[in-house]
C-alpha cells in the first residue's frame, strides 16, 4: 500500500483545506494534523483509504477547505460548517492534494439541528462517479461504545500548527495522529480529545475522522468539529461529534439526496430527517 501511494503522488499538486482548530505546539522540525506524522510515512496507512478532501469552488465561501470521510461508494461526511453557502466542491485523495478526476459533487446536506455553535456538526455529500481502486469506504462503529481514556486516530488535511510561520501554511498533505478521547458529552452528542497534550487537528481537519481500531479493522467513531477551547491549536484539544448517533438521520439524508446507504442502522436520530437539498 505504501509503495502504491508513493509512487502515485509524487507528482500531484498541493492544495488545502480548513475548518477547525485543535491541537498541539510544534516546533520547525515537526511539519505534522498537530503532533501527528504524515500518513503515507507510517506503517499504518489505513487512513489514506477513507479520508478525503474538500475545497469548496465558485461559492460565496470559494476557497473554504476541509475533510470528509468516504461511508460508501457515493457517500461522505463532513462537518455541518463545511458546508455552508456551498455551491460546488472539488474532492481530492492521497497523501498530497489530488483531485479526483471524474467525480462531481451533487448534493450537500447539513443536519437541520446545526447551529454556528457547532451543534450538530454534521452534513453529508453524495457525488457521482467512480471511485479508484485504492479508496475504500469505512463502517461506522459498533459495540462497545467510546469512553474517556480510549484512544482514537484521527485524521486531516490541515494545518500543522498556527504558531510556527514554518509550518503554519503547510495545507494539502494528510496527516493522522494517535489522541486520547477526554470527557464524552452526552447532551451535546460530542466528545473532546485530552487538552495540551500537544496533538489534535487544526484548520482545516474539520471534517475528518475519528477511528477506532477494534482487532485490527479501523471504524468510524467520530467526526471532527472544532475548538474546545479559545487556545491555539498547537496546544492540543478539539470536539469530535459522535457520528455513531446520527445513523438515522445519515441514512435518511442520504437516500433523500439519491444516494441511500444501505449498511447505516435506523435510529432515533432518524425525526430530524426532514432537510431540504441545500
């Protein structure tokens, strides 16, 4: 897999994305999501095959960058926020920036529940085309449920870091760290990483995903949001909504943007279905 990715991206053309902050000082040696390693330079590339990313194109947010997760052979979530005033979207793969030639983004959905507090900051995106071979879509978590103390890799396209003008603008490579999961917050439906441990996600993760590895097969737990705190994100800390709740409404809005999802569980999240094409 790596030898594959290698080969195939040396060449391709460094973009971006952005969204929210999270974690983590680095100093100019580490070019890193914060704190992490580039994912094409690890033993385990796993994240290469589910993380996309988003730019955003001839909009009133023209430029905006972030992450998605790819759910299914036409399918992607992303943070709600990402998808604001959003017309047309350029989807990219691999370690550095590639645009995926043949797929075009149809639908944008955020759930109706969102608000700019980050509330329910989730959407979805359908596309048609086909995917390559490489790109696989990852399953949303099963039993047991997350809890503080467990560890989740995440994974983006974003900044390394806001302090460091050295590594601040490096956008467009996908980086993924290991982080621990800090307090889980049931009435809000989110969770947040452990603080200043100096890794997290940063401008433009927003969007991208939260795994757990569970004997030796990486799931879907969360999906990143934004801020925990008013620091910088080199500092380390950041909110992941718990995508795992939202199955209903996921597979409800999928199939009313004409992409239906077969594989998501029906749930209570399922009565906020009712969203318009956006």
């Amino acid at each position: 897999m790596k030898s594959l990715w290698l080969a195939s991206t040396l060449s391709l053309i460094s973009v971006v994305i952005s969204g929210c902050r999270a974690n983590h000082k680095s100093d100019s040696s580490e070019v890193r999501v914060v704190g992490g390693q580039f994912a094409h330079m690890v033993n385990d590339q796993r994240s290469l095959a589910h993380t996309v990313s988003l730019i955003a194109r001839n909009a009133a947010s023209s430029g905006q960058q972030c992450t998605g997760i790819l759910v299914g052979p036409h399918q992607i979530v992303t943070a709600a926020h990402c998808l604001v005033n959003i017309k047309q979207l350029d989807i990219g793969i691999g370690p550095r920036y590639w645009r995926l030639p043949g797929i075009q983004a149809d639908n944008f959905m955020r759930h109706p529940g969102w608000t700019s507090r980050y509330h329910h900051d989730i959407g979805i995106i359908t596309f048609t085309g086909d995917l390559p071979s490489q790109l696989k879509p990852v399953e949303l978590a099963t039993k047991p449920p997350l809890k503080s103390g467990d560890l989740i890799l995440i994974a983006g396209y974003g900044s390394a870091g806001e302090i460091h003008p050295d590594v601040r603008g490096q956008f467009g490579f996908l980086r993924q760290a290991t982080v621990e999961v800090d307090l889980m917050e049931p009435e809000t439906n989110t969770f947040t990483l452990k603080p200043y441990t100096r890794k997290g996600g940063c401008h433009g993760d927003s969007g991208g995903p939260g795994f757990v590895d569970r004997e030796g097969k990486l799931e879907l737990v969360g999906v990143i949001s934004g801020p925990s705190s008013d620091a910088p994100c080199d500092e380390g800390h950041g909110t992941l909504v718990q995508v795992t709740l939202y199955q209903g409404w996921l597979k409800c809005a999928f199939a009313a943007a004409g992409h239906p999802l077969a594989t998501l569980a029906d749930d209570e999240s399922a009565k906020d279905c009712k969203v318009p094409k956006q």
